[in-house]
C-alpha cells in the first residue's frame, strides 16, 4: 500500500503529467556467423497538451527499451510552444529533409486535421484546431522533426509587439 502512494508522489513531482506517444518503431538486422541480430529503433513523442512538446530517437536491442530510451531523450529536449484559444497563433511552414509541412490556424471546432506524426506532436503540444499538411517524402522521422520546427517558428502576439517596439508600458 505505501508502495503505490510513493509511486504515485514520485510520478506527480516528477513533471506535470507527460503522455508519450510511440510514432513509429523501426527493424534492424545485422547478419553474424550465429544468424542475424536483430535492434530496434522507437522515435517518440512527449507532450502536456498545455504548449511543451519533445521528440526522441531511441535505440536498443529490445523494443522496451528502445521506447524508454526515447521518452527520456524526448522529455529532455522538450520545447516550449505559444497557444492562442488552442490553435497557432498563425501560419507556418517548414522543412527537414524531404519533408516540408505547412500548419495553419482553425477556427474554434474545427479540430485536428493532421495524419500520423504531425498529429501526435501536434495533440501533444495542446493544438485542438489546426489544418496541416505533409508534402513531399512521408517517412515519419522527417515529418516529425520537420513539424517540431514550424511549431518552433511560432511567436505569440506578445513576443511580436515586443519585437517591434508596440508593447504598452502599463500593461
């Protein structure tokens, strides 16, 4: 019984409750004298639908832990995204690779429309009205990583203002 509720404090203190999501797990095959050696490659998303977001590539020669590799290095490089009424703040486009992505702004109840691993950084960033687009190669690695740099381009109002000298001194 006390086991569970030290569990439960560690788990709260750790972090505001993170969800992982698992994009995609990759095969690899080495050939040996024995036979073939088989390792795994787990690329994973971590998120606190409130705008903190991270991705990470874990690898290991058993599944489990290749996805434990890849939360821990995705909660390590977790970035901070600006929210607007839970949508983009606006327009944005980016590349990695062969992959380009482009993610706009929805009005209120239009939902998420995005497919595979844009969705999972997306929903886990805190987006709930957003149209995306994946265009060019879809290996997910690449959408993923191209994804985390459009939302990562994304300024708030504030940080604009700010920008250009119009922020109200008694705000």
């Amino acid at each position: 019984m006390n086991d569970k509720k030290n569990n439960q404090k560690d788990n709260s203190s750790d972090a505001p409750e993170l969800d992982e999501r698992v994009v995609t797990i990759n095969r690899c095959s080495k050939v040996v004298k024995g036979g073939r050696n088989f390792s795994f490659s787990a690329l994973v998303v971590v998120g606190d639908h409130k705008g903190n977001v991270g991705v990470g590539l874990g690898k290991a020669n058993e599944v489990v832990d290749a996805i434990k590799k890849g939360v821990n290095l995705a909660k390590a490089h977790m970035v901070n995204v600006p929210l607007h009424k839970m949508t983009l703040p606006h327009e944005s486009t980016a590349k990695h690779s062969g992959a380009k992505v482009v993610i706009r702004p929805a009005s209120e109840g239009t939902g998420l429309i995005a497919g595979g691993g844009m969705r999972a950084v997306l929903e886990l960033a805190g987006y709930r009205d957003v149209l995306a687009k994946s265009l060019g190669s879809n290996n997910a690695m690449n959408v993923v990583h191209a994804t985390m740099k459009a939302i990562q381009q994304l300024e708030s109002r504030d940080e604009i203002l700010t920008k250009r000298g119009l922020k109200k001194e008694n705000a």
